[in-house]
C-alpha cells in the first residue's frame, strides 16, 4: 500500500513515515517506568507518533491517545480523561487484552464530574486522584496503561486564563503527586505532548517544580537522509519522477525538514504538473509561492501567539517576527529595543524569545545571539501575511 501524502492531520498506519529513533526512545523510557514530555513544535508530528504507539503497542501496553486542549477549566480537564477511559470503543478493546480490567471498567458508572472530584454511580465521591486509582486499580499486574495527553500544556495556559493560575497548579499537583505514587506508576505512564512549552507556561506560576520529574525526549526534525527518503516516497506515490538534483534544491530551499512543509510543497508540486507535467526548480519555487496563499496551514502561527500571550508580550512578538521577516535575522540588542517599546523587562523579553523558540518560530543555532525563522516558508508568509 502506498503512503498518502498527508498535509496537515496526524499520519496513521500505512501513512505514518516511521521514526525509529524517536520511537525507540519513548519506548525504552515507558520501560524504564518514566512519565514522558514529548517536547517539539508544532507541525513536527508528535500526534503522529503518538497515534504510532495506539496503533502498534508493545506486548502487555493499553495506549490510550486523549486531546485535551479545549479544556479550559480543572472540572473539563479531568471530564476529558475519565470520559476517553469509560468511552465505550475504548472498554471494547480492553476484552482481549486484559479481562479484569475489562470486567471492572465496564460495570462502572459515572454520575458527575466536577472541579471536587468524580460522582460514581454508586454515590461514592471521590477526587480525582482517588477516582483514578478506583479505575486502575484492577489492572492485571502485568498490563500497564500509556495514557498519552495531547496539548496538556494548552490546557494550563486555559485554565490560567480562564479560571486562575491556583487551579492550573493544582492540576498539576495532582498529576504529579499520580507520578510519584510508586503502585500507581506500576500500573500507569503518562506521556504529555503539545504545540507550545509546557516549561515556559508552567515557568509563569512558578510552578515547574511540579513537572521536573517528567523524561524529556525530543522530536527533531527529520535529518537529509531521512527527508530524502520521504520526498522520494511522497513523489512515487504522487507517480511524479524526481531526480536527485530537484529533491536537493526542495529540501535546501525548504530548510527545515519537517514533515508538514515536505508535504505541503509537493502537494502544490503535484498540482501544478497535473497541468504542466514538468518538474523542475522553477515549478518547485512556483509550488511553494502558491502554497503561501494557503492561509488555513499558517494563520495558526499568528493566532496561537494571540491567545498565548498578553497584549505587550504579544506586540513584542509580533514586531520581533516582523523584523526578523524582513531582515531574514535579527540581533539580541536591537530586540530588546523592541522589548523597551512595549514595556517589557530582560527577563520578560527572554521568557517571549524563549517561547517563540521553543514553539518552532525562531531559532539563534548559529550564533547565539542571532536570530532567524526555522522555516524560510513560514518567514515569506510571515512577510507576505502579518509584516506588510
């Protein structure tokens, strides 16, 4: 079966362009009994990885995949998870694998859920911790439950701005005080991934004391090699030959080789010589032009530092990315002269550069205080969309 060129959503089965490093990596620390973050920016394809995991488990692992971002308060939050666990698909596929759990889970009612705990049917109530440790409890001894929470770090950036930061740090807690718990971890790993830092929201509470207990494990982008072999595969199953030259000049011109934009570029590729059938550099270049008129896979760029941010941080940002786009790199100096325009302190100027970094924006790799986008497509529509 050929692999579809995905643009945009998570890549599953014969889709999903294998990262064995990657995998590897998370599932030598799921058998180590780590709690994970998976740390990486948006667009690199940790949803897609994590899918991996639900879709081709290890012997004696339930991986369970929930997307928790448009929780915006503890009481949602908390509903999300316990609802993906009673879920009735989910309790299905439990018969097979574990018949305790499976006989234990499916007699279990849940009347309510709220910001004090959990009402089962049976009038019992429980906070949360405890709600949960009612639910695992029966788990085979030898089975363990990869609970992967996608977009947590959304979720408390929610909840500081909907609710109050005290209740984002009892989330927290609570989840760490889970980790912690020795029986629990037993039977129970949590893996935490998201499009923004999880450090950087927690730094602004004070509160990153309640996740540096948590493995981190990276998603890089994809090396040449690997980009290499993917754009060869994209194009094969797009029935467009490439020589070697033109995946060269793609992949330099595209930079940073993360799945998304390989994607995107060869689906506007693949437009165009279903017209002209030709491919050379000036279609290549023509591609990536027309793909810059595509708002829907940019405009998150713009719109997630909207509401990640307060009005200076945002301005801040927003006039470092301009200037970036339009300079093609910026020095430290001239952004903390930005930073005094708008109100903003070192301190709080270093925590905005080190979220546009952390979030896939920028980069200073080449020298330290330098700056520049990851992305030449992402700065070009920069440019083109939000600077002029």
């Amino acid at each position: 079966m050929r692999m579809k060129n995905i643009v945009g959503q998570a890549a599953r089965s014969a889709n999903f362009w294998n990262r064995p490093y990657e995998l590897e990596d998370i599932w030598e620390a799921i058998d180590n009994g780590s709690h994970i973050l998976l740390c990486a920016p948006r667009r690199v394809g940790k949803t897609s990885i994590m899918y991996k995991i639900v879709d081709a488990p290890k012997t004696n692992y339930i991986p369970i995949y929930i997307d928790t971002e448009s929780a915006d308060s503890e009481a949602e939050f908390w509903s999300k998870v316990f609802n993906a666990l009673m879920e009735e698909d989910f309790i299905a596929s439990l018969k097979t694998k574990t018949k305790n759990f499976w006989d234990k889970i499916k007699s279990i009612k849940i009347a309510s859920i709220t910001m004090d705990g959990v009402e089962f049917g049976d009038g019992k109530m429980l906070d949360h911790k405890q709600a949960f440790h009612r639910l695992i409890k029966d788990l085979d001894h030898d089975q363990k439950l990869i609970i992967m929470i996608d977009e947590f770090a959304q979720t408390i950036e929610n909840i500081i701005k909907y609710e109050e930061p005290k209740n984002a740090i009892s989330l927290l807690k609570a989840h760490r005080e889970l980790r912690q718990d020795q029986k629990f971890s037993q039977k129970v790993t949590f893996i935490y991934a998201g499009s923004i830092g999880l450090e950087s929201v927690v730094s602004k509470i004070d509160a990153i004391k309640h996740i540096n207990d948590l493995n981190n494990i990276k998603v890089p982008p994809l090396t040449t090699p690997e980009a290499e072999k993917f754009t060869t595969e994209l194009f094969k199953s797009a029935e467009i030959k490439i020589n070697q030259a033109d995946i060269d000049y793609l992949l330099n011109t595209i930079h940073w080789l993360i799945p998304f934009y390989i994607q995107l570029i060869t689906q506007e590729i693949k437009k165009i010589y279903r017209r002209e059938q030709k491919l050379d550099q000036t279609v290549i270049d023509q591609a990536i032009h027309n793909a810059l008129d595509n708002r829907n896979h940019f405009e998150s760029w713009q719109s997630k530092l909207k509401t990640a941010l307060g009005k200076n941080e945002y301005l801040f940002s927003k006039e470092v990315l301009n200037a970036i786009s339009n300079q093609k790199e910026t020095n430290f100096l001239d952004i903390m002269n930005i930073a005094s325009k708008h109100n903003l302190d070192g301190n709080e100027a270093k925590d905005c550069l080190h979220s546009l970094i952390y979030d896939g924006y920028i980069n200073n790799n080449d020298n330290n205080k330098t700056y520049q986008f990851n992305s030449p497509i992402l700065r070009m529509w920069w440019n083109k969309n939000v600077a002029n």
